[in-house]
C-alpha cells in the first residue's frame, strides 16, 4: 500500500508541476523566454549584495532585457564592464558579454573605426585591412604536410592577388618608399598619413603616369609637410630622396595644381631654432631674432621671400646688434642659401629693426 501510495502521488504531482510551470511561462513579460523555470528565492535582507545572474533575453527588436524585471534600460559601467539595470539595480556578472550592437563610425580621414585589429592607416598598401599568411604559418610543424602545402599555395595565390594590377604595384612600391622617406627625415605619423593621402589622389587622378615613383613621394612629403606646419625645408627632402632641388620643385607645383591644394605661407619664425642650432648662435641671439622677424611679419616684409633666407637674415641681424660672433658663411651653410641672399634680406630686416628702436648697424 505504501508503495502504490507513493506512485499514486507522483503521478498526480506531475500534471500539477506542469500546469504551474505553463502557467508562470505565460505570466512571463513579452520577448523573455527561459531555458528552465527558476524557482522563486526566499526575500533576502537589504544587506546582502544584489543578485547577479548571466541569464540575458531579447526583445523582438533584439534589444536586450533584463532577465530580472523585463526592462531595456541597461547601462555599462564603464571601469567594471558590467552591465546594469537602471529599473531595478540588477547586475549581470559577465562583463565580456556585448549586450547592445556596436555604432560604427568614421574618423575624419573616412576610416572606419573597429573595435579590433589595428588602426587602419594610408601608409600601409593594403590600410592594415587585410590578412596575410605568414612563412610562419605556413612552416607550421604542428599541422600535416597536406595543410602545410595548401597554405603554401594560398599564400603564393594571395601575394599575386595583392599586387595584381599595375596601380596596386605602384602603390606597394610608393608606400615602403614613403615610409623610408619619413623615417630618414624623422616625421611625424600625422606628417606621413598626410603625404599617403596626397598620393593615392594623385594616383587616382593620373597623375603619377610618366613621372618617377620618388619624385612624387618626395612632393607629396614637401607638401604634407607645408600643410601640418612641419619644418622641413625644399632642399633636405630632395637631399633625403636623393634628387635635385629644381626637379623635386617641379614635382612640387605638378601636385598642387593637379589637387588643388592652396597652400600657406610658410612662418620664417619655426626656421630660426634650427639655423640658430646648426651656426652655433647663442639663446640671447636667438630670442632678439625672433622679435625681429615678428615685427617684420606684422610690416609685411615677408611677403614672397624665403624664410630660410630670412631666419639667416634676422639671426645675423641679431648678432651684430649684439656683438656676438656668428659668421655670415655658417648662417648660410645652416640655411642652405647664399651669404648674397643673407644681405639682401638683412636689408628688408633694418626697417623692422628701426620699427623696434634698435640700434642700426652697418
């Protein structure tokens, strides 16, 4: 008896069980579904913690919810990575979760930002967008030689892909030359990004066609470098390309009438550190030329000169008001003009320095 007894009850148990079960299902919020029922807890003391569970639903938006009242409203804090909920203070443990889809965006230069891999870049050929197999992947020991092989053939199979058309060899070519360029002048990331982009809208547009790969990264590098406010000079990068200066500059006034770039005028003020460094001027020199070539700018004697003939200028200024000793000759070798240029925009300089009251000196 005892034995039917039980069995009887079990079997009326069950039928009970599952109408409770369909029943609290049925009272659940709408877009929530639940693998298994979970019993309800006890009511616990405000002192204890609040409860965290990994259980995440959707809605049919796909949306997330919180599992515990139902709500949308979820935030992340931004130092733990959790995720909670504004309704009820719920907290869901698994911080490495993504509860919501990411917002892609652009940068300003159109690149698509990604919350993995690396940036991607104008200077790299491929804009670092691209997987290669390496000859380490594909020497791996651990794997069979049948898997060895055929990654060997699609490695060999992906290096002709990449440089297939005559442009996507250019490029390839342009941006290592890029990329040597900007390292012997020792530029800026911004500088180079800069001269990658100016390039690929010169090769978009043709212009690139009939004339030396380096002669164009050259210009494009002068060019960046007049745009970001860099200081270097015509005659450094065509030193650093291994080119002569009138053919770097010819270059030079291909790519900015073919883009359209208007470009400023350069401030002599950012030459005269570097001048003063290499001829060996001491700081008093230094400072006393800087106010010089300001008053000069606010003249307008500046106007269509070369500002490395006018840092000479206004450092070999400074130092004769000064008594300092600074030879003219190491000026000009510093500035890379003539000592002829030097007098002659000493010249153009007396008339800023009277404006100051300096003293006039032959």
């Amino acid at each position: 008896m005892a034995g039917t007894s039980t069995a009887s009850k079990s079997k009326i148990l069950e039928p009970v069980r599952a109408e409770a079960v369909q029943a609290q299902t049925q009272t659940q919020p709408r877009g929530q579904t639940y693998t298994q029922q979970v019993t309800q807890a006890p009511s616990r003391p405000q002192s204890q913690p609040i409860p965290r569970s990994r259980v995440s639903t959707r809605d049919e938006v796909g949306h997330y919810l919180c599992p515990q009242c139902g709500s949308s409203s979820l935030v992340r804090d931004a130092e733990t990575g959790e995720v909670i909920c504004t309704n009820c203070g719920f907290v869901l443990s698994d911080p490495t979760e993504q509860y919501a889809a990411p917002i892609p965006r652009r940068t300003e230069e159109g690149l698509l930002e990604s919350q993995t891999g690396p940036p991607g870049r104008f200077s790299a050929f491929d804009k670092n967008l691209s997987t290669i197999i390496s000859r380490a992947q594909a020497s791996n020991r651990s794997i069979s030689a049948e898997e060895r092989l055929q990654l060997w053939r699609l490695r060999r199979t992906q290096l002709r892909a990449a440089a297939g058309t005559s442009m996507a060899r250019n490029l390839s070519r342009a941006m290592n030359q890029l990329r040597g360029l900007a390292g012997r002048l020792n530029l800026p990331d911004v500088v180079t990004e800069r001269a990658a982009l100016m390039y690929r809208r010169a090769l978009n547009k043709g212009l690139v066609r009939g004339r030396p790969i380096n002669g164009m990264v050259a210009a494009s590098t002068y060019a960046a470098c007049r745009l970001t406010d860099v200081p270097r000079s015509l005659s450094e990068i065509a030193k650093a390309a291994g080119m002569s200066r009138k053919l770097l500059a010819h270059y030079y006034r291909a790519l900015v009438r073919s883009l359209d770039v208007t470009m400023a005028i350069e401030d002599p003020l950012k030459r005269v550190s570097k001048i003063a460094s290499r001829a060996g001027a001491d700081s008093a020199t230094e400072m006393l030329a800087g106010k010089i070539l300001r008053e000069a700018i606010r003249l307008r004697v500046n106007v269509g000169k070369d500002p490395d003939g006018l840092a000479a200028a206004a450092l070999d200024l400074a130092a004769r008001i000064r008594g300092s000793t600074v030879m003219q000759r190491d000026l000009a070798k510093a500035a890379g003009v003539s000592e002829v240029t030097i007098r002659s925009r000493m010249r153009d300089l007396k008339v800023a320095a009277k404006s100051l009251g300096l003293p006039d000196v032959p």
